[in-house]
C-alpha cells in the first residue's frame, strides 16, 4: 500500500486526489482538477453516481469500507471528503501509517456527532441555541422520565417546542425534527428506535445565513461573502449573495469561521450555517466539514470556487481569492418533484437562456421529491434597474416557474 507520510504538500505537490463520496459535490470538483492537472480517484457505492463520470479511476465500495480507503490511499496522495459519512475509528489506522487525510481524522472527530460538535462550539466559545442530549428508552413506569444530558427529567418538564435531530447520517432535513409536545417526541423518538438523539432549543430567527471558509495547510484562512439561505420543508431551495446584513455583523461571521478553522487546525473547506435571530443575534446552527450546497454559486460568480478551493487546500496550493466578480448572484436549487427518469433538457434549455445564468445538471438518472437534481446561478452585473432585492426576487420566480411549471 502507498502510505508514504505527505510531510510538505507545498514542495510535493499531489497529482492524485482521493475522495470519499461520488455524489454531485465531488463532480463539481472536474473542471477546478482539470484546469490544476489533477486526477481524481474516486471511492463510491454506485456506478451511476455523478462523480464516476469524471473521475480517472474508480473504487467501487461503501463509503465507510476501510479496507477500499486503503485501496484508494494506494491509487494517490492524499484523501478528502465529500460527505461526512465516514467511519472514523476504521480509518485511524491508516492515518497512523501515514496515509494522509485533508481534513484530517482528528480536525473531523468532534464534528461528525451532531451532540459532540455542539459540545465542541462551547468549548470554544461559539454562540447557538441551547442543547442536551436524549439518552435511554422512555420508562412510561416512571411517569415519562427520560434521560437528559445524564439527568432524568419528566417529558412535560421540557419546554417545547424543541427541535430533535439524528446524532449521525442527516442531512436535507434528513433526522431532523420540530417537536411540539411530549407525545409527538415519544412518538418521532420511536421512530428513530430510542438510539441516542440530540434536543435543542427552537430558535426564533429572522433569516438563516451561512458562510464558506477554507484553510490551507499554512493555517492561512480566507473567508467568502456571507450567503442568505432560503429554505422549505427543510431543504435548501434557494440561496441570496451577499447576504442583506451589516458590515458588523459580516466581521462577527468571519471571526466565528476564523475561529473554527483555526481552532481545528483544519486543510480544507468547510460550510457553516448560522441564524440571524429576531434580536440581531447570530447563532451557529451547524457546521459541515466539506464543500457545501451553500457555496454552489462560487462556480460561477467568484474568482475560486469552493471546489478548486477545496483541492488547492488539500494539495498545498496556494488558495484563491474567495472575491466575487460580479455584483451579486441567485442560486436556485433544481428539486425533484416527481418520480420519474426524464432528464428534463427542455427546461434546462429554457434556463439557460436567462440572462448572466449557468446550469448545472448533476446527471442523476433517477427524479424524485426533494432531491437535488442539479441548480442554476444567475449573476448581477450591476446593469440592472430594478433595485437588488426586487431583482433576486423576480430571478427566483423566473427560475421556478420555469423548473416548477
């Protein structure tokens, strides 16, 4: 097995780049490889996954199957993520071999845990919700008495409504719950087969935000506009840049990526997302270790993407300018709304068609509700005569009525 140490990524630089996950994140990856003279090696469960297409080789395995990881660390240099999915403990042998992980295994250890990540935020000084974590069946015996953050407490001593996520493997919305009263948490709780689950405090919030931040191996760290995310059934439907906030509120952000990146010691790119609550504050929400669906617009509307970001990280390029070259942009997320094989090229003509718009169809052979399917940025050139606000608004109509309609 190759498993030299990459001891200065900088004078060695990586031609071969592992990625764990073969979704639409790591296909996004293709063009920023191309242009770097990078080849991408692939590990993925299916060969109709997005990224099988561009990548020069494949293995073909479970995202958490080391003994595959050990035969992609063989095939390159060094081994990124495209999902969060990973068994950690499998892979710590390799990385004591000297198998080289961006981010590393320890960076990624305290994130992967919904509860544990929380409890890394405080530990560092982060601002969020209140939190506790959900242990043990319910014993109805004892009145409803549950096991909180190591304590028992009566069900209806909680004060709803909560919000109740998966400790691991959610996302889109996935393992996440809003929690209204005692019963309905029994209720989703016995769905999830009482496995150890996190409560947080239901936050009022004016808008949700998040930010895209990379660190190269050098600890530099450059920080991208802030991003309004707009969200329905708890997936991402569209996102707003830059997001309408103040240039305070803009530096506090970038202090609380800094923070984080720093404190981790983190190679890569991470997507963080925030709430701007109804009193001006800001709250982390959640943090993923990886490209994020947050900065897809980086494709088009800024000097370095977050994926050519992500790969000048982990092979110890210098990083880019995070700067957008353009005065604004819209991305709108292509959703499933049927279950069907059609490929939809008529109404991805038709979007491509808009003014300052770029398409990108991640090539998934199979549409069902709510899946990401592919999206469309549309750029502001500053051109424009309707005020900024009444512009993002009359794109994101224009989009959907096209995609929806």
């Amino acid at each position: 097995m190759h498993n030299k140490i990459f001891q200065s990524p900088i004078l060695n630089q990586s031609k071969r780049v592992g990625i764990i996950g073969g979704g639409q994140l790591a296909w996004m990856m293709a063009v920023a490889a191309e242009s770097l003279g990078i080849e991408l090696v692939i590990q993925t469960p299916y060969a109709s996954d997005p990224a099988v297409a561009i990548a020069s080789e494949n293995i073909f395995a479970s995202i958490d199957d080391a003994a595959a990881t050990a035969k992609l660390a063989a095939r390159c240099d060094v081994i990124t993520f495209e999902n969060e999915f990973i068994n950690l403990n499998a892979l710590m042998p390799l990385a004591r071999q000297g198998v080289c992980f961006h981010p590393s295994l320890t960076a990624l250890a305290p994130l992967l845990d919904k509860y544990q990540q929380r409890c890394y935020l405080k530990e560092i000084g982060l601002p969020q919700a209140g939190f506790m974590s959900l242990e043990g069946k319910l014993d109805k015996e004892e009145l409803g008495l549950v096991e909180v953050s190591g304590q028992s407490i009566k069900l209806n001593d909680l004060e709803f409504p909560l919000v109740l996520k998966a400790r691991r493997q959610g996302y889109d919305g996935k393992g996440t719950f809003i929690i209204k009263d005692s019963s309905s948490l029994d209720a989703t709780w016995q769905q999830l087969k009482y496995e150890p689950v996190m409560l947080e405090e239901f936050v009022g919030f004016e808008r949700e935000l998040a930010v895209i931040a990379a660190r190269s191996v050098t600890g530099k760290v450059v920080v991208y506009p802030v991003v309004e995310t707009q969200q329905e059934e708890q997936v991402c439907r569209r996102v707003i840049v830059p997001a309408e906030i103040s240039s305070t509120l803009a530096t506090e952000i970038n202090a609380i990526a800094s923070t984080l990146l720093n404190s981790l010691q983190v190679v890569g790119v991470f997507g963080i997302e925030l709430f701007l609550t109804t009193t001006g504050k800001v709250l982390v929400n959640e943090v993923s270790p990886r490209t994020h669906n947050s900065g897809h617009y980086t494709l088009d509307a800024c000097e370095t993407s977050q994926f050519e970001q992500q790969l000048r990280a982990v092979i110890g390029l210098p990083l880019g300018s995070p700067k957008m070259h353009c005065t604004g942009a819209v991305m709108v997320n292509l959703l499933g709304y049927e279950h069907s094989q059609y490929e939809y090229l008529e109404k991805r003509q038709k979007l491509a068609s808009l003014p300052n718009s770029f398409v990108h169809w991640y090539g998934k052979k199979e549409s069902r509700p709510g899946r990401k399917l592919g999206h469309v940025t549309v750029l502001e050139k500053g051109d424009d005569k309707l005020s900024n606000r009444n512009w993002q608004q009359e794109v994101i109509e224009k989009v959907e009525s096209l995609w929806y309609g």
